[in-house]
C-alpha cells in the first residue's frame, strides 16, 4: 500500500482530516436531500360595489324674454345638459328637482318650477325631449332612467322653455319686471 510506510498517527490524522472535510458535506448533502415543502393557496378577493358619478353638468341660459313681443305667441327655448358616468350593468336613474322657488302645487310628478328675480316669478319648464312633451321631474314617473352598457360617460340634453307670453297668466305678466331671473335646480343620480 502507498500509506505503509507512515506511522499508524500520521495516517490516523489524515484519515480524520479527510472525514473532517468529508463528512460536513455529506450531512449538508443530506440536509438538502431532506427539505421538504408544504404549500397552501389563499384566496384574493374583492366586492366592487354599484358606482354612479355626475360628471358634469351645463347650465340652461334663455338669453332675453320678449313676452309682448319675440316670445308672445312662441315659446322660449334653451338647451342644458347632464353627464354621467355608470358602471357597466349599473341601473340609473337621474332626477332633476322642482328647483329653489316652485310654485305652489308643485310636485315631483308634476314640477311648476319658476325663476325668480326679487319676488317676481318667472315659470319655465324643464324636458326629457325636445319637443316638451316629457317632463323631467324627480320621481319614478318623471325621472330619466338608463342601463350603463359600459362605463364610457353618458350625456343627457335638457330641454328648458319658458311658455309663450300670451300663456302666462295675467297675474304673472302683472308681477313680470324687466331684469334677471334665475334659479337653481338640483340635479341626482340614484342607482
């Protein structure tokens, strides 16, 4: 053998440092041989709700009034507008209210809405269409109601008119001063 001629402890030496290098390795091996795994799935969820915004909104101005002139057999007309954003599948509907100055009688159903300049009143009326047959109120009769097929914004025309001068009657052309008339109507969005 190569090794006889060391002494017996020279060689026991060797023997220990070569097991001493060896065997770390070996039980590293094993340890690794030995890592197990366990594994387990957790579950992500999330509950998106029904979602409506008004994106905007465009205010209806009439300009001027001529009741004994322009507008004495013919109707006022203006044009506003709402935009709404929905998401897709959400069912909507938008009401507009009776406004800040209503006349009595005045309803949900059947708004009298009236602009105001000091206590003069000046009735007008807000439309689902152009042709101001629909009202546009603030009740399920009278409210404006959609679908969102996706959640692109959706804009809605309203179709303001203040009735012809020789409609109105006498007690309101008797109050009617020259000047600004105004009002504020609140505008909602339910889904």
């Amino acid at each position: 053998m190569f090794f006889s001629f060391l002494p017996k402890r020279i060689l026991l030496g060797l023997f220990l440092t070569a097991v001493g290098g060896v065997l770390p390795l070996l039980m590293a091996q094993t340890a690794k041989a030995q890592n197990l795994q366990r594994t387990a799935n957790i579950q992500i969820q999330a509950s998106v709700i029904k979602a409506c915004k008004i994106t905007g909104t465009q205010n209806i101005n009439f300009g001027t009034y001529d009741p004994l002139g322009d507008h004495e057999t013919t109707p006022l007309s203006a044009t506003g507008q709402v935009s709404v954003r929905c998401l897709p599948g959400t069912q909507a509907s938008i009401k507009l209210s009776q406004g800040d100055n209503p006349a009595p009688g005045s309803s949900c159903t059947s708004p009298a809405r009236q602009m105001a300049n000091g206590s003069a009143r000046l009735p007008y009326g807000l439309y689902q269409d152009s042709a101001a047959t629909a009202v546009w109120g603030c009740d399920a009769s009278s409210e404006v109601q959609y679908t969102a097929s996706n959640a692109a914004i959706k804009s809605f025309s309203i179709y303001g008119q203040i009735p012809a001068g020789s409609s109105l009657p006498a007690d309101i052309l008797d109050q009617l001063e020259a000047g600004t008339y105004s009002d504020t109507v609140e505008v909602t969005v339910s889904f």
